[in-house]
C-alpha cells in the first residue's frame, strides 16, 4: 500500500532508548502493526521515530526521561528515503550528545525538521477538541514545524522572551527603575509573536477546507465543521508588530501587578466549530473525535500539498479508541502512505502488509 514517491522510513536501529535496546526495526512501505501487551515498548518505538522529524516528545517527555534508566545515554539511527533519494539521521542524547543528518553535525534535533515529515495521532490527541487552549496551540505548532523548519527556533526565542519579560515585570514591582527598560523588551516580543501569529493564521486558514472535507465525509455530510484561529489580541492587531507593541504598552500596568504577560501567542486558541456551535462546549464525544479525526487528516493533506510527499503516518494506540466506522474511514483515507500502528490486538486492522510483535522491549 505504500505510495510512489511518499516518505519512508527504511530501518531504524535503536541502540538505547527508555526500555528499547538493541532493537532494528525494518518496516515495509505500507502498514505496519505493532502489537503487543501495554508497558512493552510499543509506543517508545514510534517515540523514537517521531525524534527524526526535528519535534520534541509527543509525550510530552524531558530528554533526561528518554535514556534508558540506569545508563548514561540514548542513541538512535534512522534510514528514511524520498524523491531525492536515501538519507540517514543519528541522535545521541545524553552524557554526548550528538545530532548528524546524512553524515554532518547539525545544532539540535529540531534542525532535523523538513526531512522527515511525520503525522502522530495518539489517544493524548482525542483531547484536542475538549481540552485547553495550551494543548491546542501545542497540536498546532507541532505541525507547523513539519513544513517550516525555522519555525521551532522562533517559537523557542519566543518563550524565552516571554519568561525574561515576565522575571523583569516581577523584579519591577520592587525596583520601579526598571520599568523603563520593558520597551525594549517589548518591541522584541511584538516582532517574534507577530511573526507566530502570521504563521498560526495561514496554517489554520490552509488546513480549514480539509479538515472540513475530512468531517463531511465521516459525518455523511450530516454536519458543519469549521476551524478558526482566535488571537488574544484580536484578529486586525494580533499579526501587526506595531499594533502588538501598542497593545502591550496598554497592557503594562496590568502585567506588572500580575506578573505576567497577558496578551500575545500565548494566549491564542483555536475555535472548533460544528454545526456553528462550540464543538468543545456542546458536541458529543463521538462529534469532538470525529473532528480530532478530521483535524489530523488534514495535517497529513496538507503536508502532502506543502511538501510534495505525503507524510509517514504514526498511529499510536488510537485504533481501540476509535469505532468500526472510524477506523475504517482513516485508513481508507490514509491510502498510499506509510503507516505505523501500535496496538494491543492485531485483529484490529484488516489489511496489513507487515506485523511485528513488541515483548519487554523487543520485537519478535
């Protein structure tokens, strides 16, 4: 089932990574499961692939959390080919630490991204819809870094900003001279979070029409569903530096007093919408996860569109989440991509193309 041209993860050898050691995986072109009891690795093993698209953990995990207890570090490899040919990346996490991409040191893992580009879909994600606005936005800068590398490092810079800004608002309290230096410091900020919002805006606005094909079509076309990027600042202000400067300068007495930065990318959201109505606050468990359904399919179509290559796909544990209906929707739909499936019955997926049993970290 795998497509022409599409991204495909060749090996990958794991040398040490949380319970995994010495484990090399070849999975085939198509769809791939496996399976096996909880607690065996299987997860890890998607972790692990899901580092080489330049993204942090999507659990959320610290690096200190990926070597192995005990030792003193990680270390992975990975094979992957596209339209331009085979490449190869290495991370080593730990005492040291290394990151190579097809031979050459590279700063940090997050200078992978653009390479190998990845679609997770983990039960975390069912969430989406029903959880905070910091999940959200999580989900969103996640996929965006997946079509624009410089994005992480803007966004890193960002939240590093935001954390000064918010000590020097603190220490202002006791040390009113320094509320003098804040201009500068906001002028700094006004520009990076503009810059995210910008970004934010497009993404949602490209990713909107399929994701809203994507709903219809689980849905029958029984239901509306619409995505929109809502700024904290407002929609005619967010994106401009000038007017985020403005905004911020307004702001000032407030922030000082509460120590925080109470307006910028931060505090955005994203509205989910079926049938017009607040899909977090009215809809049904089986509507919010029809639109967390849609919402990463259109990641993965977007991907597609924006790169020229559709993604590898990363299902982790979401098939026993998911009804017959579902299931059969998102596979149907994934056609012609890599897939990688974690489960704990096999018999879940019907056509598979290669099966691999995960046991106290190794694959049998």
């Amino acid at each position: 089932m795998g497509g022409r041209g599409a991204l495909k993860v060749s090996r990958i050898f794991i040398e040490a990574f949380r319970n995994l050691a010495g484990v090399d995986f070849v999975p085939s072109a198509g769809v791939n499961v496996i399976y096996g009891e909880n607690g065996q690795g299987k997860t890890n093993l998607l972790e692990a692939i899901w580092l080489f698209s330049g993204a942090k953990s999507f659990r959320g995990a610290k690096e200190a959390e990926l070597i192995p207890i005990g030792g003193k570090q990680a270390g992975l490899s990975l094979w992957f080919s596209d339209c331009s040919g085979e490449h190869q990346g290495r991370i080593r996490l730990g005492e040291k630490k290394e990151i190579l991409f097809d031979g050459l040191p590279v700063d940090s893992a997050a200078a992978l991204s653009g390479n190998l580009c990845c679609v997770v879909f983990s039960p975390v994600h069912l969430s989406l819809i029903k959880g905070g606005p910091a999940e959200r936005r999580r989900c969103l800068d996640i996929a965006i870094g997946q079509i624009k590398p410089r994005y992480q490092a803007v966004l890193t810079e960002y939240h590093r900003l935001l954390v000064q800004r918010g000590a020097l608002l603190r220490d202002a309290q006791y040390q009113p001279a320094l509320i003098d230096t804040l201009e500068v410091w906001d002028e700094v900020l006004a520009r990076r979070g503009a810059l995210i919002t910008r970004t934010r805006q497009s993404f949602v606005q490209r990713l909107a029409p399929f994701a809203c094909e994507f709903y219809r079509g689980i849905s029958t076309g029984r239901e509306e569903f619409s995505l929109c990027y809502c700024p904290s600042a407002g929609d005619g202000e967010a994106a401009d530096e000038d007017a985020m400067i403005r905004l911020l300068r307004e702001r000032r007495a407030d922030d000082l007093r509460t120590g925080t930065t109470s307006v910028g990318p931060h505090r955005d959201d994203l509205d989910v919408r079926i049938n017009g109505v607040s899909a977090r606050a009215f809809g049904s468990q089986g509507q919010q996860r029809s639109g967390v359904l849609a919402i990463k399919l259109a990641e993965s179509a977007l991907i597609e569109e924006v790169v020229g290559q559709p993604p590898v796909i990363l299902l982790d544990d979401v098939m026993s989440e998911l009804d017959f209906l579902r299931r059969d929707y998102l596979l149907h739909r994934l056609t012609g991509r890599q897939i990688l499936i974690t489960c704990c019955d096999p018999d879940q997926v019907s056509e598979v193309d290669a099966r691999f049993e995960m046991k106290n970290g190794r694959l049998c």
